[in-house]
C-alpha cells in the first residue's frame, strides 16, 4: 500500500489539542453503523472535515512511517509474531509505538446500535490506552497492565450484535481487560492501523509479563510519579505551582502544615523559573515529603546512629530482622549497587537512607515468599491429596440466568491457574453439541471452539494436569460428535495410557499427569455388553442440576423471550437490591439457606426474617410467594458479626427454624432413579475422574477413581452430619463443591469450610471479583500458582476433625506476632462521594486470620485522623494458629467514618507464604499504597493469646457493624 494512499476513515495527525477536540466532538453522538466494509466515517464529517482530513493526513505521512511498512517485515503465525533479527524487531516495534503514540481515529461500538469515534492514543509514558473526548476526562484510559488479551477479528459478542458485513473483520480487534474481562471493541480505518496497534499492544503486553519484579516495581513507580505530575498540572504549562500542589496533597491525603509544604516547595525549587516545579524538581519535592521516619529510625539502630549502613550493619541487620542466613559481603554490596543512588555511597560502599528505602520497597522487602512464585511443594502424591483451583460455569461472563458465553473466559481461568474448567453440553442445531447454561437466555458457543480453546492455553503457564468437567445433556449422536472432537483436537494430551497408578489403586499424582487432561464424566456400569455403543446412566447426581423455579425457559420455547427477559430482569434488580445486607467490604458474603417445603414457605421466611432479619426477594411488593415463581424462594441472611473465635462448620445459618426437615434428614435418599442415555465412544474417554452421586459416604470412601459432585448446600449438610466420614472420605477420591443454583447472579460461597474438610475441586464463579476469589488466589499463589496445593499430612490419612478446639493433640501450635507500623499512600475510598476530592481519610488497619475454625480471629488497630499518605499505628497484634497450611491471613486498610467505615484495600497471603522481619504489605490492585509491618512467627505448646497488646495509648476502636466472623460457613 502507497504511504499517501488515503484512508477511508478520518485520520488525525500532530495536531494541536484545541483542534483534535473539536474536530473529533462532533462525532460524539452518531447514527447507525455503515452496512459493509471498514467503518466509513462519511456519514459524520462535514464539509470543512474533508479538508482538514486531507491536511491532517499529509502531515501525518511526513512525520511517521506509514504502519503498513512496519507489519510487513512480520511474520504473522495466528496470533504470535516473528521478527527477522532482534534489533530488527526492535526497531520495527519502535515504529508501532510512535504510530500509537501519534494516536489514530477509531470507532468503539458499544452494546447499543450506535457507535462512538474516537481518538485512541498511548500516552507518552507508554503505560495505558488513553481516548477523547469522553466524559470520564482524565479517567478515560485502560492501563497495559490491565490488558488479559488482545483478539484479532470479530470474535468478542460485541461484533456479533452487528450484521454481517457491517465491517471489514481485518479492521476489527478488541482488548479484553481488568478484573472482570471487559472488552474494548474497537474498529479502525484500515487494516494496517489495526494490524499496527495489534502488533504494538502484543509487544507492550509481553515485557511486560516477562518483567523481573523489580523492574515492574520501578517502572510503575516511575509512571505513578509521571502520571500524577500530568494530572496535578491543571494548566498544562508543564510546571506545577503551589496551588496546584496543594490541591495534589489532599488528593494524596497528605496533612501537612502549609508552611512546611511552603518550606519544601522553595528548597525543591532550584532552576530559573522561580514559582512553579517542573517534573525532575516534583520529584525532588516528592522524595523530601515521604522520606520515612520509621525506616529512617530503622536504619539508625542498626547504624549505630550513622546516616548510612555499612556492609557489617547490613549484614547484622538482615540476618538478625530478615532472618537471612550466611549473608556474605559480597551480597551486601549487591545490595548496595542496586539500589544506592547517591554515587558518593557507592563508591565507599554504604547504604545512605534512600538506598535503604529503595531496598525495603523493592520485592527484596515484600511480606510475600519470592521462592513461592514458583511450585515448591511435592507433586508426587495422589490426586486426592492437593486441593485443586476449579471453575464453576467457566465460560459464563456475568450471571446465571442472561449473560454471555464466551471461550475467552476458558482462556482467562486456564491462564491465571485454574486447573478444573466446567463445560455444559447440550444439542445444538446442525448437529453441533453446543455450550451454554440451559433453560436460560445466556449466549450459546460450539463446544468445539471451546475443545479447540483449552487445547490453546490448558498448559500456556504450567503444564500440570487439566481436568474437563462435562456436563453431558446431549442426544447420543451429538455425544459421538463431542468424543471425536475431543480426541481429534486434544490428541495424546488424553492418553493416559501410560500412566500407572499406585498398586493400592489410588490416584496418579500430578506429576505423573503432567501434559494430560482428564475427562470428568459418566462411565457405562461394567455389566453392559462392551460391544454396546450406548447405555443407561443414572441422570440424578448431575451436578448444577437446576431448581425448577430457576428455570427461564423450563422446556417451553414458546415463551415470549422479551417477556422472560423483562422477568429475570425484575428478579435479578430485585436480588442486587437485596445483596445490600452484605458486607460492604465482601460483595459474596451472603449465604443460601436450605429451602423449605413449598407449603411452609411463608410461615418459615415470617420466622425467619423477625429472628435474623432474612430479607427475600418479594418483599418489596406484595409480600406472596409461591413456589414456583422464578427466585421466589430466595433466602439469604445476613451473618452475624462474632468477634469470639466460632466454628465454620457449626455456626451457619441453616437453623431450626430456617431449614426444612427434608434437609436435616441424613444423606441417603430412597427415590426412583431418573437415566440417562450415554454413548460408548465418550465413556471411554473416562479413567480417573469418573463422575457419580453420593448416596452412601461411608461405603463410598473405599472408592478412588470417582469425582462426587456436591451443591454447596448439600455439602454443608454432610459437613455437620458426617464431618470426620467427609474427612475420609476425601482422602481417597474426589469431591467438587459448586454453588447453589440459587446463585443465579454468579455470587460465591466461602470456599474455607470446604478446604478444612478436605474437598479438593471448590469450584467459584471466576468471573465474580470479591472477597472468595481473593481468598482462592491467595491459597493457589503459594504453590507457584500451578493450581494444585497439598493438603496437610493429616488429612491425607488417619482420623482428623476440623472443628476440634484441639486439632493436633501434642502437635506445636504457631504464634504469629505482627506489629502494625505504618501506612504509605492510603488512597481515599474508590466509592467516596466527592472522588478525590472528599476528606483526608482516618485510616485503621483489619487483619483476619481465616482457616481451622479454632483458628478464625480478627483484631485491628487504632484509628489514625486525617492521614493517608504515612500513617503511624505502631501497633501490635497476637494470634494463635493450629494449623498454619491451612490458614490464610488477611489485610484490611479502613477509613473510619461516624457512621460506619469504608473499605480501602486489602491483601491476603498464605500464612506458610509471609516472610519474617520488617516487610511491605502492598494492597493488591493498588500501585503504591502498603502498609509496613514486622512478622514473627514462634512455636508454642499452650493456647496462647488470641489478643492483641498496644503499644501506643490508643483511642476507642471504631466498630464496624455488618462484619462477618470469617470462620462463618456459608452453605
């Protein structure tokens, strides 16, 4: 292609700001969407456009290649680039930058038949994706960081709202990005453009995964102090006034007198133009406002109040508060030359007080294990034996009952180290089985794509062993169609033919499965006739079997769609109103009560909603229920605040009152078995993970290639009937919890409860940010995140009771000793009224021990006012722990307020993860915010003390209503 061949979109160059603005306005609000080819922006410029255009165009051509050049010396192999020589690649990625730098005019569709164009850009920091106009202003940017994939076409359900034809597929890409896969769907001009910010966003993308820590700590320190310079410069000269730093200190929640910024400001003030701070004196100002008095005082003790340290006090100090072992000298002047700025210190081989602080801040200083970024544990043992990382409805986007499918999300959970993926198969037309969630308006996807997608990226960052739960609904011919996809697509990565397992029969480890997937599905009994090619399955263990009063469609497809749109619409506001009782901090902590026969209904929701204040659904109209209207016999409740340690297992909220008598009856159940037809081809595919009910779990324990799969109701039942059979129950096969079907807006249990019982495959909705899968993360990430973690010794054999006040008899307990010392830039509350502009927040620390429910406790600090940049708590708090591979401990930062608190960040870690000594606890999803604190650990043989002392004279603790015991089960 020419470089003056002219695009048929509107393409913008160099220009000013003043003219990008106005000529990009007045296509904010647009019409409806051309038919055919890559988006024309025609239909939206007018008259004087057209010559601009052609201005803008040349111009642009002048200043940078044109990105068809730079695509060209690529060698595109489906999503991967190849480059001809290193400094090749360099350079031709350079080229990308600079045309992403430049910006380029793009249409972002939205789910509304309208499509907005708009200016993309990478800022200059090459940090995040900015675009203008918009009404977010400043906060209109997606950070790379942020960025899980990048796709080609017209893949994601966006582009599949439009008519064929409506674009051309090489203009189309869309980025999916944050915590919940959101995506960015964007068509440019030309395919070069597209192809151009493709190549770039890939590159951007992989340095930065392939970043060391300390790098990735620096860079995103350096663009803070970058990106708060440009936003704090209201006027855009590029120099910061006092004024204007002022106002940056409170958004900082910095509380400093005005005369001693006044004071800083002048002493950082040092070029020509007197008055303002350009961006090197800014920094100059920043580092003398956060010098840390703790980590100065710090350096003193072990200096022997020098204003440095010297190899020796290095060494004594890391030894002796790191509990680093034979630490030479060698090392510390490693230290000292990574980290020292001042070359004066280098030279005679100190350690000044900001070279120390650049090595308390850098991964070096990180409460976290580094050593646990990669599999520590022994994977040798039985399957049975490691808790397994597991997807419930993988490939659902948002709720259960209308949002999207997508093979993305198979993608997404494989990569970030879920090891169980879930896929419901039913028949689709064509003869093509198909995946969604049925007897719902979610979107269907080909089961093949989502076969060809776990192929793709099942071992893209371990190759620890996938297992694929089948939810078989499909006719037998469709069931021969998934086999021979299976086995054609997935190849020697199901042959297990090769692997032995123990002689006492027990499961393969998965050390010996690596590279493999195991099929999770039903077998055909041993006494059907082998040259059968199909028979009868018992159908009444499904797992996710759906509640009747779930259903949207319930077999009848006559319905009107809009009609049960407008239904589940209803219901689902209905239950998100409802979701207000939670935990403002949890957003999944309410809980799903066993429900009660039909006919009780309204005398049992009366009971209980005056005895613990249960909140339903159709209360806010007209108070009736019946039992089979759609989530009509929803009840949830909100949990009580127990700030005394209480049992997972026992203190739920299936009371007396609350739970029928069908669900205190015991497990076993005399009912007509309900079959289902399965084919041979797709039974053999199944070895080890061979799903059945659990009928009888004392006769069943004896069993061990078989997967039982449990609601989490069901299996809260069986956790208080039968704890210590559940127990060995596990230690022989598998068992999988999955939520309640009355979940329907994806919410998640406490997965706790069920890992003291030994469960392995706890499977949570990914797609549901919030406390659960902080606390799923937390658990996995101590073991390399490779999805697996071993289970305690002693739930893998012998007798063991988790609700026992004395778990281990005999067995040394741990105390862990934290001292809660300060805070470093606490932003305000994401949720705060007046943004950043709202007050200097009141700061307290939370942490939550979570585990053994002898165990569970929560302590905090005191409150301190007006002060989030460096607070001070110099606090200490004591817990006792019986079982520390179980247990997790959990930060919480608040903002105290007279009517409550506000939730600020939190960071949970493994207990067996934390490192001793003076360590930061950086606030997960938070750039720079973290709180220091000092971890010992110490074995005792008594119960010790489960309270805290102070250490400095405190004020009244700030309650906090609303705030769960964590060892609370929730069924």
């Amino acid at each position: 292609m020419s470089v003056h061949k002219k695009s048929n979109f509107l393409s913008i160059g160099p220009v000013s700001s003043a003219l990008m603005c106005s000529a990009v306005v007045a296509t904010a609000d647009m019409p409806g969407l051309p038919a055919k080819g890559a988006f024309s922006a025609e239909g939206f410029k007018d008259k004087g456009q057209e010559k601009e255009e052609k201005k803008m165009a040349t111009r642009k051509s002048q200043t940078q290649s044109c990105p068809s050049r730079v695509v060209e010396d690529f060698f595109w192999i489906g999503s991967s680039i190849m480059a001809f020589s290193k400094w090749r690649l360099g350079y031709m990625v350079e080229k990308c930058m600079s045309s992403m730098q430049m910006g380029t005019q793009m249409v972002k569709l939205r789910g509304s038949s309208k499509g907005l164009v708009r200016f993309f850009f990478l800022d200059e920091h090459k940090s995040c994706i900015r675009w203008r106009p918009s009404r977010k202003n400043e906060k209109a940017k997606i950070s790379i960081d942020s960025i899980r994939e990048v796709s080609e076409g017209k893949q994601s359900e966006i582009f599949q709202r439009y008519a064929e034809g409506s674009f051309d597929p090489n203009c189309c890409f869309s980025l999916y990005y944050g915590e919940h896969m959101e995506s960015l769907d964007l068509v440019s001009g030309t395919g070069e453009e597209a192809r151009t910010w493709i190549t770039g966003l890939k590159y951007l993308m992989a340095g930065i995964s392939d970043e060391d820590s300390l790098a990735k700590r620096q860079r995103t320190r350096d663009q803070w102090l970058k990106q708060t310079f440009t936003e704090a410069d209201k006027n855009g000269d590029g120099s910061l006034s006092i004024s204007e730093v002022l106002q940056l200190l409170h958004k900082l929640n910095v509380n400093l007198p005005r005369q001693k910024v006044k004071q800083m400001f002048k002493e950082a003030d040092t070029d020509d133009k007197q008055g303002t701070l350009g961006f090197e004196e800014f920094c100059s100002f920043y580092k003398m406002m956060s010098t840390r008095r703790d980590l100065y005082l710090l350096m003193l003790t072990y200096s022997n109040h020098k204003d440095h340290l010297d190899t020796e006090d290095l060494t004594r100090f890391l030894e002796t508060e790191q509990k680093m072992t034979k630490v030479s000298k060698d090392h510390c002047l490693e230290i000292i030359k990574k980290f020292e700025p001042c070359s004066e210190n280098q030279k005679q081989g100190v350690l000044g007080i900001d070279g120390f602080t650049n090595y308390m801040r850098s991964p070096a200083g990180d409460i976290f294990n580094p050593d646990h970024y990669a599999v520590n544990q022994d994977m040798r043992q039985p399957l049975c034996n490691y808790f397994i990382a597991s997807s419930h409805n993988t490939y659902l986007m948002g709720d259960q009952l209308m949002s999207q499918s997508r093979v993305d999300m198979y993608a997404w959970v494989l990569q970030a180290g879920c090891r169980c993926v879930e896929v419901d198969c039913w028949d689709g037309q064509d003869g093509e089985p198909i995946v969604h969630h049925g007897y719902t308006l979610t979107s269907k996807i080909l089961f093949k794509d989502v076969i060809e997608t776990i192929n793709k990226y099942a071992f893209a960052k371990n190759d620890y062993p996938v297992i694929l739960s089948i939810e078989n609904h499909c006719s037998v011919p469709q069931q021969k169609k998934m086999a021979q996809y299976l086995i054609d697509i997935l190849g020697d990565k199901l042959d297990v033919s090769n692997i032995k397992a123990e002689d006492s029969g027990q499961l393969p480890s998965p050390e010996n499965l690596r590279g493999k997937i195991l099929v999770k599905g039903k077998k055909l009994p041993s006494n059907i006739d082998e040259n059968a090619e199909e028979g009868d399955v018992s159908d009444e263990d499904s797992a996710d079997e759906m509640e009747d009063d779930c259903k949207l469609m319930n077999g009848d497809m006559s319905a009107n769609r809009k009609q049960v749109e407008n239904l589940a619409k209803k219901k689902l506001d209905s239950l998100m109103k409802e979701s207000k009782i939670r935990d403002r901090e949890d957003p999944d902590s309410f809980t799903i009560s066993a429900l009660p026969p039909a006919g009780d209904l309204e005398q049992t929701a009366a009971k209980t909603k005056e005895q613990d204040g249960v909140v339903t659904s159709d209360e806010a109209g007209n108070n009736k229920r019946t039992s089979h209207s759609f989530m009509g016999t929803f009840s949830k409740r909100k949990k009580k605040t127990k700030l005394k340690k209480t049992s997972s297992l026992e203190d739920t909220d299936t009371d007396q009152e609350s739970t029928s008598s069908a669900s205190r009856a015991p497990v076993h159940h005399n009912k007509k078995k309900k079959t289902m037809k399965l084919s041979r081809a797709l039974s053999d595919l199944v070895k080890y993970t061979c799903s059945v009910g659990l009928y009888d779990i004392d006769a069943q324990a004896s069993c061990t290639w078989q997967v039982s799969s449990l609601s989490e109701t069901k299996a809260h039942q069986v956790m208080q009937q039968k704890a210590c059979a559940f127990i060995h129950f596990n230690q022989r096969q598998l068992s999988r919890i999955y939520p309640s079907s009355y979940r329907v807006d994806s919410s998640n249990f406490n997965p706790q409860p069920f890992w003291n019982a030994g469960c392995q495959l706890v499977a949570l909705n990914y797609q549901s940010e919030g406390r659960v899968l902080q606390l799923n993360r937390a658990k996995f990430y101590s073991n390399g995140n490779c999805g697996y973690i071993s289970k305690p010794s002693c739930m893998c054999d012998g007798a063991f009771n988790p609700s026992s006040e004395d778990p281990q008899p005999g067995q040394m307990k741990k105390q862990l000793v934290l001292k809660i010392i300060s805070g470093q830039q606490l932003p305000k509350p994401k949720d705060s009224m007046l943004g950043d502009r709202g007050e200097i927040i009141d700061p307290f620390v939370e942490v939550e021990i979570i585990g053994l429910p002898v165990d569970c406790s929560k302590e905090q600090t005191r409150v301190v006012d007006d002060n989030g940049f460096n607070p001070m708590w110099e606090e200490t708090l004591v817990f006792t722990v019986h079982m520390p591979e179980l247990t997790l401990v959990r930060f919480l930062v608040w903002d105290h307020d007279p009517i409550g608190q506000d939730f600020i960040g939190q960071r949970t870690i493994a207990f067996n993860s934390m490192m001793p000594g003076y360590r930061h606890v950086y606030l997960e999803g938070m750039e720079e915010a973290s709180i220091f604190v000092h971890v010992a650990v110490h074995d005792i043989t008594g119960q010790g003390s489960q309270r805290y002392q102070r250490v400095l004279p405190q004020k009244p603790k700030a309650k906090f209503p609303g705030q769960p015991c964590c060892c609370t089960a929730q069924p």
